[in-house]
C-alpha cells in the first residue's frame, strides 16, 4: 500500500515534538537489519497513546506489529496509566484493538455551524 501523503510531512513534525517534550518515541521491530514494523506513541500523566504504526505485508510484519502494541500497553500499565489506541471504526481494526482488551468508549464530536450551514444542520 502506498503510505498517505501527509506521513513524510506529519510524522516527523509530531516526533520532534514529542521528543522535546520527553512524551512519545518510535520502537521498531527489526530483523536482520531490516524494519519490519513500527508505533508512534506519545503519553501524558493519564494516558498512553497509539498514534501510527506501519508493518511489512507479510506475517512477519504482522506479528511485529502485534508485539509492538502489546510492549506499548504494558509500558502504559507499568506507569499506571490507561493506554488509548485512538480507535478505529474498521471493523478489522477494532476488534484487532479490542484483542488487547481495548474497550470502545464514545466521545462527544462538537461542531459549530455559521451562516446555511445552520440549516444544513436543521435537517442533516
């Protein structure tokens, strides 16, 4: 799969930050030398967070994806803080979550309309 267009851009701007903030790393899984998965996670006083990750297509890359998620929920819990993987409405993706004993818990979405757009929203 191609990566989205923003990651080259994004990606590395969020980890400059969280490395001088002393909140997120990058842990890749390797073999031989070579990358085969990664998370990008950052964390504060309450939480740990699941914020990208990649793998290699084949089940090495997997799995290495897996291992990599689970260190990163036993860190949060070795701290004694939650770990939020920033769900997903994949279904795939969320029961893979969910594997991890990951619960899906709603959040408000606010939004604020001006002009038609409050008419729009009337009747959406």
């Amino acid at each position: 799969m191609k990566p989205p267009h923003w990651l080259y851009n994004v990606v590395p701007k969020v980890y400059q930050q969280l490395v001088t903030h002393q909140c997120g790393r990058i842990t890749v899984a390797k073999v031989e030398d070579k990358v085969i998965a990664g998370v990008l996670t950052a964390r504060d006083s309450h939480s740990g967070y699941y914020l990208a990750g990649g793998r290699t297509a084949d089940d090495q890359g997997a799995s290495a994806h897996a291992l990599l998620l689970d260190h990163a929920v036993r860190s949060a819990q070795s701290r004694g803080i939650a770990f939020d993987f920033e769900g997903s409405m994949h279904p795939g993706i969320a029961n893979f979550f969910q594997s991890f004993g990951g619960v899906p818990v709603a959040y408000w979405q606010v939004k604020k309309y001006t002009g038609i757009g409050k008419l729009w929203a009337l009747f959406h």
